[in-house]
C-alpha cells in the first residue's frame, strides 16, 4: 500500500486557506467561531474559513479583516475557488463550531454569537446555492477540525467529547 504524503495547511483565527489534494486544511480554537470548509471533490480543491463574527457592517473600523466576518470571508472563498478551476455546480460544504461558550442570563442574543455566526454562515451559502452536506454545530464546548479532500472528510475533535468525522 503507497503512502500519500500530504501537508496540512493551517487556518488561524479569522484566517481563509486553500488547499489542492492531496492536501488538508486544519484551523483549531474554534469556540463561538465557525469553521467552514468550501470544496469541489471532482476538481480537488477546498478553501477554509475561520469565521469569528456574522457581518462586516458592523465594523466600527472600515480598514478591516474580511476574513473575521462571515460575509466577506465566504465570498472570497466561494469566488476564489471558482478561479481557481472549481465548478459552481459541484461546490459543496461542511461546517463545524459556533458553540455557546459562556451563559447568559439574558436572552440578548447579541451576546450568542457562535449562533449568530451558523446563521450567517448557512444563510450565505444557501445565497449561493452550495448545499450544507454535514455540520457539527453549536453546544458548549471548543473545537479543531481537519479537512481530507481525498476522502472530502471533516475530522472535528471537540473538547472532552473526542473526535469524529463527518
């Protein structure tokens, strides 16, 4: 059996990586953040984001990361996939974070941002058609997660839950 030599590739925090097969794309650190993994299986592409807040306009500073938002993040990644021989057709995605770290005795879901950062993020790429093929989402507890665009796998270790793949 030949052994496939691949480089992970690491996304940090409000971070957009791509990556070719044979590849892997790895952020870690994920909380209230989203991690979101874009890819075409059949062109063996994939980009990930580190998703830290849902909107951009909300930035006080207009000279800002677009990767911290989800708006700007995912539009670069879905347009830079495209140029880069994916098909708009074939783009699929998987998702893992926006845990509830904290509790909140209000119900000011201003302060649930990990949920205000799945919604932005399935809200995005239901604006652009790209189907949510699996997702590990919400809870109270951190994440790191490894995406395989060989086997098109996302291996999410959630802290004292393990690891599993979706």
């Amino acid at each position: 059996m030949k052994v496939i030599e691949h480089t992970v590739i690491k996304v940090g925090i409000a971070d957009l990586k791509f990556a070719k097969s044979p590849d892997r794309l790895r952020t870690s650190g994920l909380g209230s953040c989203v991690g979101v993994v874009v890819y075409d299986t059949t062109a063996k592409l994939a980009g990930m984001a580190h998703v830290m807040l849902p909107d951009s306009t909300s930035a006080k500073n207009k000279d800002i990361n677009p990767h911290k938002y989800a708006d700007t993040s995912l539009k670069e990644l879905i347009d830079t996939l495209l140029t880069q021989g994916a098909k708009k057709y074939a783009l699929k995605a998987k998702m893992a974070g926006g845990a509830q770290m904290f509790s909140f005795s209000s119900s000011n879901d201003m302060l649930r941002v990990g949920k205000r950062n799945v919604e932005a993020v399935k809200a995005i790429l239901e604006d652009y058609r790209i189907p949510i093929v699996s997702e590990d989402v919400h809870g109270s507890s951190g994440r790191t997660i490894e995406f395989s665009i060989d086997q098109a796998t996302l291996e999410v270790r959630t802290v004292s839950e393990g690891t599993k793949e979706i």
